[in-house]
C-alpha cells in the first residue's frame, strides 16, 4: 500500500488531539472537582449558619417539641405534592439530601431533619469533616453556639458528590465524541486544501513538452516543498545541459566532418577513375589520412562532451601529479624524438605534488597539453615540464619553443574549434577546450604566458594541493 501524507496527517494529528484534549479533560475535571467540593462545604457552612441565626432566644422542650412537630408535617407535605393519582415521584439517588441535628450539651438530640440518623453526625467539633454512618458517607459541618450551648451539624450524602463529578466527566467525554467527527472532517479538508500546491505543480509539470526544461515557478509554492521544488529545477537545468551537449555534439559532429567526408569521397572516386598504380597509392594514402583526421575528431568531441564544467568529478582518488604526467611524456617520447624534440620533466622529488582528482581526466588534459607543445614546436625544440609544490597549490608548467599565441587571442584559444590563423598543424580545434573543461571539473586555474625568454608559450595549470 503506497503511503499517504493525507492519511498520515489525518490520523497523527487525531491522535495528538486526541492525547491532549484527553489531558485537558483529566485536567479541568481535577480542578472542577476541587471547587465543586469548595463549593458544596460552603452551602453546608451557610446552611449551618442559617440555623444557628434562626434558634434565637431560650427554647424550652415544648418549644422544640413543636418546632420539631411541624417540621415533620412539612416534610410529610413535600412528600405528598409529589404524588399523582397513579404514583409518587420519589427523590433519585442523584437528587441532593440535606439533612442536620441539634444536639444539646448533655447529648440530647433536640431537633433533626425527617430520615435523618438519631447518631451525631460528627465528634461534635468545629468545622467540616466525613464520616461512615449505616454504610454511608456523609460530609459533614459542625458549629458549637456557646451562648444557646447547643451544637448545630449539617450533613450531606457524598454519593451525590460524586455522581456530579460523574456527570461532569460523562458530559466532557460525550462533547469528545460528538466533536470528533467534525474535527476529522475539518482535518482532512484542511490538509487537502494544503496540499493543492503540490497537486498544481503535478499537473504543470504532467502537462509539459519533453522538450519543455524551463525551472518551476518558485514564487507562489508553499516553504516546505520549495527544496523539492528548487531540486526539481536543478534537475532540468542538468537535463537541458545534457541536452544542449548533445545537439552541440551532433552539430559539431557534422560541421567538422562535412570537409573531411567530402574529402574522402573525392579521394575514393579518384582512386576509382585512374588505372595508374601510383596514384592510385596516392589516393588511398590521402583517404587513410582523413580517416585518421576523422577519428581523431570525434574522439576529441566525444572527449569533450564528457568533460562539463558542471558535472562532478567520477571517482576521484589521491594522485601525484608528477607520476601522471610522467607516464603521458613517456607515451608521447615517440612523438618528439620523430621531430628530434627532448622532453625534460622538472620536480622536487623530496615533496609529493599530490592532488585530488579523476586520473583519466588528468592525463587527457597532460597528452593534449605535451601534445600541443610537440606539435606546435620546431624540429630540435625542448620542452620542460615543471611541477612546483607551494603550500596550498600544486602547478603544472609546460614550456615551449612554438611560435607562442598573441596575448589577445589567448582566451579565444579555450572556444571550441577556434585555431589561429596561419597555423600549418592539423588539428580540430578541440584540445584546448577539453583542457579547459578539465581544469573547470577539478576547480583549477588555467594561465597562458609568455616565457622569460620570451620565445613560445608557457601554459599554467594550477592544482589545489591535496594534504594527508
């Protein structure tokens, strides 16, 4: 089953608002019952109170005999307006009973409430106070008048306390269930509506053509999906870069192979006219050379739509940069010992030039750099290679006896299939660039300057110097 943020919202808040209101009730039922006690002793405070004020004067047994008498018809009378022709309504359990004494000095009970115990409610001392008579608990206040020399307790039962409270938490909790349905429906309502935005950006991102990589609208999406929203279009800056490397390939492809295809196609149809060996031989000889021109561009572009600036780095590792370049100057000896060129490598070997980076990606960079110096340098030239180690850089210097660029195409160079003209060396134009692109990938700076002899070309590229 896929998971759902609707559903997930939906039932953790239920339950949140579930634990806290259930806290919130348990809380405001502790403190209601707090004051619901509070309140009931002070009505038996006042009730107590009440009878003392209203036994004034001396009484004497008849009187009370007769106060006593007529409080008995009184309750008889209560009694019997309940009752109808069929039946009599008689107090609920839940109905609040009042009952109190009078007790004089010598432990006589004077006067007391119908039903209520002929046992003094209480020890006979002031203030408020529970006990257990006949299996019930009654709550009890007792006041002591030393003038009269008579002891007043009012008492109430305690089950009606307590089925209050009861009531209290049955109403609270039945307000519970009956809000929680709403609540679950409003839950839902509201996080549907929040999740719209996403459901927009769906549909807007649904509806696009393949071609269609513009970045997602950030301005009016909701904070917490803007990460989302901003990898998104990150996501489509990459695609369109990826797809811009690859029509710029095919474009490339087919410019820089237009001449050569038609060459070859020229040399071909000569090889097929003429009879004569030679030229025949000529014609191959011409074809196998613009083969060769061929391959070798396409693996340049190829090699160069690899290496973007803004791709990262494919298993980097901890190299010495003096060990790499000097396995591409050993490779490429050949080469200048063909043009009786020497290629002489320069470093301290007492400090390791280590860099951080991709190894294939450094040797591409190195062939295309000694290549270019080998090529572009007279017969009979020398080459340094330099490798210095400072303390945050490690530089790679290739110097040459070429005939050097002029300082105001030196940034031209980098552009793809730029060559400078008069150049006799065949080329495509794409070894530079792929270097730049390099230097890029591994965050490094390229310099173009001229020697301190002020013949050829001294090309700079600076590392930053890897630690152990």
């Amino acid at each position: 089953m896929k998971p759902s943020i609707r559903t997930f919202l939906l039932i953790n808040l239920l339950l949140s608002v579930t634990l806290i209101t259930s806290l919130a009730i348990i809380g405001n039922l502790y403190l209601a019952h707090k004051d619901i006690q509070v309140q009931l002793d002070l009505d038996l405070i006042h009730v107590t109170n009440r009878m003392s004020a209203l036994l004034t004067g001396e009484h004497t047994t008849a009187t009370l005999g007769a106060i006593q008498k007529r409080l008995n018809e009184e309750t008889e009378a209560n009694l019997e307006s309940r009752c109808t022709k069929h039946a009599c309504k008689h107090p609920s359990a839940g109905d609040r009973y009042i009952a109190f004494q009078v007790w004089s000095n010598d432990g006589t009970l004077l006067l007391y409430s119908k039903d209520a115990p002929k046992t003094p409610f209480s020890n006979g001392e002031d203030g408020l106070s529970s006990k257990l008579l006949h299996h019930i608990y009654w709550r009890v206040n007792s006041f002591y008048d030393k003038n009269k020399k008579l002891t007043y307790m009012v008492a109430e039962q305690s089950n009606y306390r307590e089925q209050l409270e009861n009531q209290l938490t049955q109403d609270s909790i039945l307000i519970m269930l009956i809000t929680y349905p709403f609540l679950g429906l409003l839950i839902w309502i509201i996080v549907g509506r929040g999740l719209d935005s996403l459901k927009k950006i769906a549909k807007e991102v649904d509806q696009r053509a393949p071609t269609y990589l513009n970045p997602v609208d950030t301005d009016s999406i909701p904070t917490e999906i803007e990460p989302l929203i901003r990898a998104l279009n990150r996501l489509f800056e990459r695609l369109y870069d990826a797809f811009t490397r690859e029509k710029r390939f095919a474009a490339d492809a087919a410019h820089e192979l237009r001449t050569p295809m038609a060459a070859l196609n020229a040399h071909a149809q000569a090889a097929l006219r003429t009879s004569d060996p030679e030229e025949q031989k000529i014609a191959l000889l011409k074809i196998v050379g613009g083969v060769t021109r061929a391959t070798h561009i396409i693996q340049q572009l190829l090699t160069l739509s690899r290496m973007v600036p803004d791709a990262a780095i494919n298993d980097p590792v901890v190299m010495n940069l003096a060990l790499e370049v000097s396995e591409i100057a050993a490779q490429l000896a050949v080469q200048a010992i063909d043009k009786d060129s020497e290629l002489e490598l320069i470093h301290d070997d007492a400090i390791e030039p280590l860099i951080y980076g991709n190894p294939t990606a450094i040797a591409i960079l190195a062939r295309n750099l000694l290549d270019n110096a080998i090529r572009y340098s007279p017969s009979g030239s020398h080459i340094a290679i330099h490798i210095e180690t400072t303390q945050k850089s490690v530089i790679l210097k290739v110097i040459d006896n070429g005939p050097g660029i002029p300082e105001h195409l030196r940034e031209r160079v980098f552009e793809r299939f730029f060559r400078i003209l008069g150049t006799k060396q065949s080329g495509s134009g794409l070894g530079l660039g792929i270097v730049y692109q390099i230097t890029k990938l591994h965050e490094a700076d390229v310099k173009l300057l001229t020697p301190s002899n002020g013949i050829g070309l001294e090309f700079q590229v600076i590392f930053k110097r890897y630690y152990k």
